[in-house]
C-alpha cells in the first residue's frame, strides 16, 4: 500500500491530489489521447467515478475548446464536489495555441492540468493560482527531475509499451530510479488494462495508474468505429514502434500503416517533431495511422466508460483478496528472519 502524506511530506496541491484519489472509485485515471477522447469520454469518467483527461488540442480551434471546457466543468460540477476532470496541454515550444489555452484554464479551472512535449514551468503559476494541480508526463529520470525541478506535482512515468507517444523503459525500472528521488505521487502508464496490472503498480510504488488504450474502444471515445473493432482483433504483434509517423516515438497499429502506404523503408525515418498549425487535421499521424499501447490484446469488447471502470474495480477487487490469501501462505515462509528448514 502507498505510505500516507504525513510521511512523505506532500505538498499542500501533493495532498489535494492524493485526496483526489481517495475520493476516486479507483486509483486509475483515464489518459488523455490525440483525437480519441473528449467532452463525452471525461464526464463519463466522472460519473463513473474516476478522472479523466482530454488533449486541449483535440478541439478543432480555440471557440470549439471553450465550447468543450465550458461543458465539461458545469457537468462535472454537477455531480458533486469529488468529481474531477483533467485537462492536457502540449508545452512544446512550436505548438501555436498555448497562450489561448491557459488563458481557458485560468477561466474554467480544471482541477488537474496535464502537460505533455515540455517543461511543466509554463502552466504552473496559473494552475497553481486557482489551487489546480499540475500532472507532468515523462520518460526518463532525466526529464522526471526537471519536472520536479520545475514544480510539477505529480509525474506521470510513461514506460515502455504505453500507446501514443511511448516510452522506452521498463516500468519497474523506470519507477524504482525515479522512486530514488521523487516522493511526491507517481502515476504509472503503459499497457494498464486490467484490475491487477493497477494493484501491481502500487505495489512497484506508484500512487495511480493512467489507461489509455483501454478507453478507446469505448461507446464515448472519439475513435471511428473501424478504429475501435480494429483494437478488439489486434494484439501486441500488431503494433509497430516507430519515429516515422510523428516524430516522436509511438506504437501504431500495423494495418493502419500499411494503408497509409508506408513502407519498411519509411518506417525507420525520423519526422521532425512540429505542432504548430492546426495538428488535428495532420494529414497521415493519428487521423488514418491509429495508435495502441502494448495491453491491446486485453481489449475484447467495445464497452460503456462505466463498464470499464467497473471492471477494473472487480479486477483490483479480486487482487487484493487474492493478495490477502498470498500474505496468509507467504508471510511465514518468506517474513520470517531465517529461511525454515
Ligand atoms: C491514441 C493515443 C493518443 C494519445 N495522445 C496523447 C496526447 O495527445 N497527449 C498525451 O499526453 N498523451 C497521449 N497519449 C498517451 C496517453 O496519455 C497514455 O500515456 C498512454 O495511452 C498510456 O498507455 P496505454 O495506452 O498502454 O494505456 C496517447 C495515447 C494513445 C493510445
């Protein structure tokens, strides 16, 4: 189980956000994603007891984001006061729409603000204002103390095999080095998809778990159709990781490539990475090339945002009885000074 905030020292945004998760129905938060979620995908998060998080660039141009933000806080609002929702924010230096966006923040407040592409340092005063939590993405230790350096209050540790934008570490690796340094709440990301892959990450140390590719198939997500019935017969052999589409590396479902015409050659290409201009309507990354993380195989069913979360819940129900039956056998043999002969 994670140690309490008295002993860790949390900050006071630290604690709002560990409150956060007690109040939530489980230590899972739904991962914001490129064109797949949306105003829909998040309230349905929030009522069924979880966080969820929307790209701010998924809205077509800054009236439709205003549209959106304005939506989701009243509905999220409305179904009381622990109901929260996230939004995530590209910091990249090319991306264009950045100062119309915090300026929507600062105007809707959304309890969790999650950044991506960049240093955290440029919503924190903002968030921070209106007493909103900052939630930075990172991939290495590198950019996890630069993070911290920065003021993030929590780190999101994307790991290897995560969809979208992927990682290139081991979760357990990745979250014991940056554990070294780094008290404040961790959120793992990366192949989440059942109940005991969230309770297996508590118990490598994280506080919560973010699932990305395990909403997509979802009655609320944004994904097409063909999309959505594409994830329920792929599994992890499917995917390729690569730099090619957007620059950054990512996992794209194979069949998507090859009918976007790229071919072995082009796949190993690098893209230079740029989100100025309209990114939503980039003509070949995301829109026709779909991306899913390496739990892809877990996904059998297009469900309702409710089903998912009560299924996971029943998931890390079942594991920590299990746990308990396990502690019964394993803590005399293994918690004893000396191994019994
Ligand atoms: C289709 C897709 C689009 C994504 N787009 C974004 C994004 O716009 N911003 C972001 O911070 N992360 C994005 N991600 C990464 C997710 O936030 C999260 O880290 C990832 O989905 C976790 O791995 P999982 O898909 O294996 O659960 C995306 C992931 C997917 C699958």
């Amino acid at each position: 189980m994670t140690s309490t905030s008295m002993d860790r020292q949390l900050t006071e945004a630290q604690k709002s956000f560990m409150n956060l998760l007690a109040t939530s129905a489980l230590p899972v938060m739904a991962a914001p994603m490129f064109l797949v979620s949306g105003p829909d995908l998040v309230i349905a998060c929030a009522r069924a007891g979880i966080i969820g998080a929307y790209p701010a660039a998924n809205a077509r141009n800054i009236e439709a984001l205003e549209e959106w933000m304005a939506h989701t806080s009243q509905e999220v609002q409305n179904i009381g006061p622990h109901a929260a929702w996230a939004l995530n924010m590209i910091v990249h230096s090319s991306y264009d729409r950045f100062a119309a966006e915090i300026a929507l923040v600062e105007k809707y407040q959304p309890k969790v603000v999650s950044t991506a592409l960049g240093s955290p340092k440029r919503v924190l005063e903002t968030v921070h204002g209106y007493g909103g939590v900052v939630m930075a993405d990172i991939t290495t230790p590198t950019l996890a103390r630069k993070a911290a350096d920065a003021g993030a209050d929590v780190l999101v540790l994307v790991t290897n095999g995560a969809g979208g934008h992927t990682g290139h570490y081991h979760p357990f690796a990745l979250l014991a080095e940056v554990r070294r340094f780094w008290k404040g709440p961790i959120g793992l990301a990366g192949a989440i998809t059942t109940g005991t892959d969230v309770r297996a990450a508590q118990l490598l140390g994280a506080d919560f778990v973010l699932a990305g590719t395990r909403f997509i198939a979802t009655n609320e997500s944004l994904a097409a159709p063909a999309y959505r019935e594409l994830l329920i017969t792929s599994k992890i052999e499917d995917l390729v990781q690569t730099k090619a589409v957007s620059g950054v590396l990512a996992n794209w479902l194979k069949p998507t490539l090859d009918q976007a015409g790229f071919t072995a050659e082009q796949l190993k290409e690098e893209k230079k990475i740029d989100f100025s201009g309209d990114i939503a309507s980039a003509p070949k990354a995301w829109k026709s090339v779909w991306s899913a993380g390496h739990g892809v195989g877990g996904i059998d069913r297009i469900s309702q945002v409710e089903d998912v979360v009560q299924e996971l819940r029943a998931g890390y129900a079942a594991a920590l009885i299990k746990e308990q039956t396990d502690l019964a056998q394993l803590l005399p043999l293994y918690a004893a000074k000396n191994h019994p002969q």
